[in-house]
C-alpha cells in the first residue's frame, strides 16, 4: 500500500484501465532506478477485454522489470512501452535490458524460475492466440523485445 500511494499519475494513454497499469508499473520501475521511456496513444474504449489487456501488458512489464533487476550496472537498466493503434490492430512493444540469453524450448520461450514454468509467457501466448493477434520475441545481446498486434475487430 505505501508503494501504490507513492505512483504519481505520469502515463496518460486516453484508456483509463491501461493508464492504471502503466502508471503502477512503471513508477515502481522508477523508483528501482530503471530508465523508462513509455510512448502510448490509445482510445478510451478498446474492443478488447479490459482483463485480457492488464494480464498482458502487467506480464510483459514484470518479466521485463525482473530481467533488469539481475544487471548490476543500474545505468544499463532500460524499459521501453510503445503502443499505439495502426491499421485497426493494437500494436504494444516492449522492451528491456537483460544481462541473459533467453533460452527457447520447441519455439517458446522459457525462463529459469521454477523448473523453467513461465507462467506469465504462457498467458501472454494464450491472451495473444485468444485474440487471433501475432506476436514476435526477440533476443538480442543486452536486449530482449516483445511485439505485439491484436485485431481490434470493429
């Protein structure tokens, strides 16, 4: 509770449910002393499931805040939220600083918590497959990105 009355009202995309996650994720992103940079431009109503949106982008956030807590240089620590609607999808890009190689396993991603379970890469597979959206990983050295388009179907 003291940490969520910290979180100053920074993030305004036009979406009130998405505006509530960025902005208590990425001010305890902050306040960990990772450099933040979040561009996101979205209309108030989103034809996609209020739920669905905050499971995905709270994931993607963790799993990205998480893999810069493990650099020890704090000046190497970086997260990158773009999102935006092009072409009537919803296109969310996330990116973030990691020190890993992230392993695959037959195509997916897996992490190292727990006997390799990844749960939060497997709701975000199932969120993205739910709404028929593409979603690509890639692993650069020092970087790891998330893409992510869903049809908005209006």
């Amino acid at each position: 509770e003291t940490e969520l009355a910290g979180i100053e009202l920074k993030y305004n995309t036009g979406n009130a449910g998405v505006d509530a996650m960025l902005n208590s994720k990425l001010t305890l992103a902050e306040k960990n002393g990772l450099r933040v940079k979040c561009d996101a431009a979205l209309p108030e109503d989103l034809p996609i499931n209020q739920l669905d949106l905050c499971v995905l982008l709270g994931n993607l956030i963790d799993n990205a805040i998480e893999a810069c807590e493990k650099i020890e240089d704090m000046q190497g620590r970086f997260l990158r939220v773009y999102m935006c609607v092009q072409k009537q999808q919803l296109y969310i890009s996330v990116s973030n600083a990691t020190n890993e190689v992230i392993r695959k396993l037959d195509r997916e991603y897996i992490t190292n918590k727990r006997g390799n379970h990844g749960h939060g890469l497997r709701r975000i597979n199932l969120i993205v497959e739910k709404h028929q959206g593409y979603i690509n990983r890639q692993n650069e050295p020092g970087v790891f990105a998330t893409e992510i388009m869903l049809p908005m179907g209006y």
